[in-house]
C-alpha cells in the first residue's frame, strides 16, 4: 500500500485556476451582440448584474461549454501555474477538484476540455475529482472561490484558502488570498505546520511552467 502524501493541497478550478468569469463574458456578449464592457466583472455569484432571466444562465453556460468549448479555453488566472509547479515541487500533493458535471448530456466533453485545459496551461496535479460535495475529499487544506463551498468545507472541519472575488469578499474568516503568490505563501506556512518543514526549490533547478519548451530551446534532454 502506497503512503498517504505528507500535505494535500485541494485546488479548485473556475475562479481560482481558470478565469471563468473572463471567459464566460466573451462567449456571452458574442451571443447576443452586444459589448462586452456591459457586463460587469464585478459581479455576485448569481450574475444578476448579467441581467439573466429565470433559467438565462444555464442556457447560455450549456451553450458556452458544448457549442464554444468554454472549459478549454478559458484564460488562466495570473502566476497560478508558476505557483502550483513550485508547490509540487516542493512535495505538495496538487489535487484538482472541481464541479463541473452539471451540464446534462455533457459530462464526456466536460471532463475531455477540462483534462485538455490543464495540459494546454501546464498545470500540475496528481488527480483530479469532479463533484460537488468537497468535504467528501481528503486534503489537508483547500483553495475555492465559492461562498457555499468554502462553508461546507469549514464547518466540516477543514482549513480553506478564500481566493479573493467580488462575490465572496463579505465572507468572515482566514485565510484569504488575493493573488497566487498570497496563496504560495500561505501553504508554505501550512505545510510547515503540519510536516515541520517545507523544502522550497534549490538554486538552479529549472522551474515554472515553461521549463518543458525552456528545456528544448536549450537543446536539453528532458
């Protein structure tokens, strides 16, 4: 039987990894022809700032996601590579976690887009789940964007990294951060807690997520 890894870090994708909001404005404004500018990235959860309809957001995010291969392109929030490769580096057990079957008839092409997604960005994890549930999973700590969730998982005991957003900026409790490199620091300091100590990247290793094509201009074997 394999050991349990000493730290596991539970990483959400939409609005922590993957600049969904972004993303979904651009696919939206193209169809309904209008600017994009009209549509506030400072929103609440619900987009009502969007001025959906009763039922218009799930519409028009099925639409995104089957028709405009939303989970596969969507922009990646700034330093979020860099940091999770330094993290794993350093012995951190990058787990993906993520809801994103909620899209009837379309669990293939979401999971396909997302795997997709994380390879395109160069994105380092060890696996990956897709629910809804989060306290069901074992990590020691986690890192999510959404209100609902990083209550669950509190009142269940866990430790949660609120990455900073517009819609969950009135919600009590630490730790929060608002940038990747916020969050790099504050797992450093978990971890350190936890295992009694943290091994950062030693001078002159090759690091970041471009080090694969670095690797190869440098002629480099791999």
């Amino acid at each position: 039987m394999s050991r349990r890894p000493d730290f596991i870090l539970g990483v959400d994708l939409d609005g922590v990894v993957a600049n969904h909001t972004h993303r979904f404005r651009e696919i939206y404004a193209e169809l309904k022809g209008i600017d994009p500018d009209t549509l506030p990235l400072d929103r609440s959860w619900d987009f009502h700032e969007w001025g959906f309809e009763e039922d218009e957001y799930s519409h028009y995010h099925r639409i995104a996601v089957m028709e405009h291969d939303m989970f596969r392109t969507m922009p990646v929030m700034d330093g979020a590579a860099d940091a999770l490769w330094r993290l794993s580096d350093a012995g951190v057990w990058i787990r993906i976690i993520t809801h994103r079957l909620y899209v009837h008839w379309g669990h293939e092409k979401a999971i396909a887009d997302t795997a997709a997604w994380l390879d395109l960005n160069k994105i380092p994890y060890r696996d990956m789940c897709f629910l809804g549930a989060k306290p069901q999973v074992e990590a020691d700590a986690y890192i999510d964007d959404a209100p609902h969730n990083i209550e669950q998982l509190r009142d269940a005991g866990n430790t949660v990294i609120t990455f900073e957003q517009p819609y969950n900026r009135d919600l009590p409790g630490d730790p929060r951060a608002r940038t990747w490199a916020d969050v790099e620091e504050i797992v450093m300091e978990l971890v350190a807690d936890q295992t009694g100590r943290f091994e950062r990247q030693l001078p002159g290793l090759d690091a970041g997520s471009d080090r694969i094509e670095r690797r190869r201009g440098d002629g480099a074997s791999l």
